[in-house]
C-alpha cells in the first residue's frame, strides 16, 4: 500500500473510530455469548523485481512479505474496526492467521491474513487497539498480575459455562506434614481450594495424579489424596517449563521458632544443618562457587512420600473426529495447564500442544519434539516420558518426509518453512533435513 494513503486511511480511522474499543488477544474480558464471533480475511500482492531475471534473493523476499503483512494488519485493523461500531462494549481478538506465500515462479509475494474476534461485554483492561497501534492486532495482552495472579478457564460440558479461578498462595511456610496450608490427607478439591487453582495437572494413572505450583513446585495425589511435595530449582525440562505460566512462591520453614524463607535465599550453616534435619534428603548448590563470597541457596527436597509409579499414556488426536469434540470427551485424560499468555492448553499423549478460547473451542494445535530430560529433577520424569509418543496429525507423523505434509491440504515450501492450508486448518511445519519436525496450525 502506498504510504501516502496508509498515512491518510489511519487518520480517517482515527477520527471515524476513536470511539470503538477492539481488546487484544488475552485481555480480560468477559465474552458476549448472545453473539456470533466475527471472521474477517483480507490479503495484500506485490512483485518482486530481480536484477538479469536471477530468482529473488531470501532478502529480498522477506523485505516484501514484512512490508505486505504490516499493510494486511492495517486492513485487518480497519475492517474489524467497522464491525466493532455495531457492539457497544466492543471486542476482542481471539486469533489472527497470517500467511506468506510465493506465486508466479517467485516473482509476486502474497500475504493473506485472517482474524476472528468476539464481542463482549466488560474488559478489565484499558488497553486497546487503536489506529496508532494497529500492528498490536497480532499481539498479546499480559497482566502486570501475571507472576502472582493466573487465570484459568473450566469446561462445563453440560451448560458450556465457564468460572474463572486464580492461583494465590499465602500461607508459604511447609513442614513435614504441610505445604501451603495443605496437610498431608487432604483430598484433591481442598488442596485445590486452598490454593485457588494449580497451574498444570496430569493425570497419572487411575490412582496418581500430579499437579504444579508454578514451576519448581510439584505436589502428587493418590487416591484422592495429598500423600508428598517436591520442590526443585529445576523441576521441569525447560522446553516444557517454557510452556506455562509462571507463579513465583518463596518457601519458608520454622527454624528455631522463626519462619525464614530458604529459597531465593543465601543459607548460613546453621539454616542448612536445620533444613537438613526437617527435611531429609535436601539438596544445596553453590552459588558463585569460585568467587570469594558463595552462597548456599536450596536445591531440592521432599514432604511425605513422592513416588510415580506405573504412569498410563494420555490420550492422543489423530484425526478421526472432531478435535472440540476429542476435548470434551477426552480432557479427563489429558494433561492440563495454563500457559505464559493465559489460556487454557491440554497436552496429549503424542506431544501435541491444543490451546482453547475462552468458549471452550480449540483454536490452535501445536506439534512438538519430544523434551529433553537433562537438568530436569521431577521425580518420575522419566516413566511419564516414556509413555508419550511422537506427534501425528491426520496420518502424518513425526520424521515424515515434507511431501506427506500434503495428507493435510495444499502445501507450498516458503524457504524451509512448508505451509499447509486445508478446509479446517492453516499453519506450517518446520523441517530438518527433509523431515517433518514440529509444527503450528491455526483452526479456521
């Protein structure tokens, strides 16, 4: 677009729809469930011209595709903004899908974009999208509450409602009977109201399961019931650590009468030889070992017993139904968690990654590669890991060479990236060598 008229069209929309409120994607705001989502799409083309008809260099062509999106966004922006006049509270983004592709043997780029959007009716957050920031309209929104505040959202497959808890630990000193005001005993639904909500539980077997405070701090029930606690400065695989929220806890112990936080924390002797004799089985590390002043901070310990035994294969979608569907049917089965934009994910037996709107409905799928147990210290890490499986998507599997991509839709190689586009489903697979190795597809 020429950027006298891109200049002149935001000054419009600046004037016309000062007034319209469009949310980003993770604002807190409550859904307008009377009314339909709105689906726009919109795309941009330009050619690119080569030097002696020589191919366009990677450069050239990512140059062009940067400039095409930045004008799909604007378009996006500009068409959502006139929908949104109809809805007096305003909207939110749910998701946007843009998409670059080479046509005409590589001679013309096309960008395409694609949005949904729901309207509402209250926001928690003033902060909007307007015609100054158009380009946030692929963005997302994250509280300032994040570290000590998370949200979740619960399916109710009967009435499809939704409650929205949030994570708050108070009470942060533990003993060996005690974690976080939970007593060993307690069954799952009073821990679970003492701490508001946990950010990832995973259902172990029919008698285990296993729920995360953030993510140093990992509490297992059996039977119903809290039977042990493990915190670890590094509990999980930082690939699967990378994936959810975060809620930072400083743990306190009573030592000599005194509750006093002993992680996060440098650790004299004396609290080390009282940590040591409260809970056996505590690890230490040194930090800055080779300065002349190191500190002992807490490694690792243990409450109660704390023992993963015979974990079970979650539940995997191949395909073969309706993935909202596979969900509601299958979501007692999956592992659960919030991740660092808020939002609801279930993580299956094949390593695929479903994220979920507010409404429940699935909007987006990842295909991941199986993590690496190194520097991880969950007890029993690595029976769960054993029995996942690598990803399959609608018969193509991990490894696959890139053409298989094409039991899914239509594809195109946009410089190593392979992008596939079906009736249901757009996103891209990245390869290595010729295999399939991860990929990101977006629910249309």
């Amino acid at each position: 677009m020429n950027n006298k008229v891109k200049l002149l069209s935001m000054c419009m929309l600046s004037t016309s729809v000062n007034a319209t409120q469009i949310f980003m994607k993770g604002s807190e705001c409550r859904l307008d469930e009377s009314a339909q989502p709105i689906e726009l799409f919109t795309q941009s083309s330009d050619s690119i011209y080569a030097v002696a008809g020589r191919d366009p260099s990677s450069r050239q062509v990512r140059k062009v595709a940067g400039e095409l999106s930045d004008d799909v966004k604007l378009k996006l922006f500009e068409m959502l903004s006139t929908k949104a006049q109809a809805y007096p509270h305003g909207v939110i983004v749910d998701r946007v899908v843009l998409k670059e592709r080479l046509k005409d043997t590589s001679k013309e780029v096309n960008v395409s974009g694609r949005i949904v959007a729901y309207p509402v009716t209250t926001c928690e957050t003033s902060e909007v999208i307007t015609a100054k920031n158009y380009d946030m309209i692929t963005a997302t929104s994250f509280s300032g509450k994040t570290q000590r505040i998370t949200f979740n959202v619960e399916i109710d497959p009967n009435r499809n409602a939704f409650v929205r808890k949030s994570t708050q630990v108070d009470d942060t000193v533990i003993s060996q009977k005690q974690v976080f005001g939970i007593e060993l005993g307690d069954t799952y639904a009073v821990a679970e109201k003492k701490v508001g909500r946990f950010t990832l539980v995973w259902p172990l077997n029919a008698r285990q399961k296993l729920a995360t405070i953030g993510r140093n701090h990992a509490l297992l029930f059996e039977n119903n019931r809290f039977v042990g606690y493990q915190y670890a400065f590094n509990l999980l695989p930082s690939s699967l650590a990378n994936l959810i929220n975060i809620y930072d806890i400083n743990l306190a112990s009573h030592i000599q009468g005194e509750a006093i936080e002993i992680t996060n924390a440098a650790l004299s002797e004396k609290m080390v030889a009282a940590i040591k004799s409260d809970f056996s089985g505590a690890t230490f590390y040194q930090e800055g070992k080779y300065t002349k002043e190191p500190k002992t901070k807490l490694s690792g310990l243990k409450v109660g017993e704390f023992n993963v035994t015979d974990p079970v294969a979650l539940s995997c979608y191949k395909g073969q139904s309706d993935i909202d569907e596979f969900v509601k049917q299958h979501q007692q089965s999956l592992a659960q968690w919030q991740n660092v934009d808020a939002k609801t994910v279930f993580y299956t037996g094949c390593n695929q990654l479903v994220e979920l709107n507010k409404l429940g409905k699935v909007t987006s799928v990842k295909l991941l590669e199986s993590w690496s147990l190194s520097n991880a210290n969950l007890i029993g890490l690595a029976d769960m890991k054993s029995v996942l499986s690598p990803w399959e998507f609608y018969g193509v599997r991990y490894l696959d060479p890139e053409n298989k991509a094409s039991l899914i839709g239509d594809i195109e190689d946009f410089y190593g990236t392979i992008e596939v586009t079906a009736k249901q489903w757009v996103g891209h697979f990245k390869s290595y060598d010729g295999q399939l190795v991860s990929a990101e597809f977006e629910k249309m």
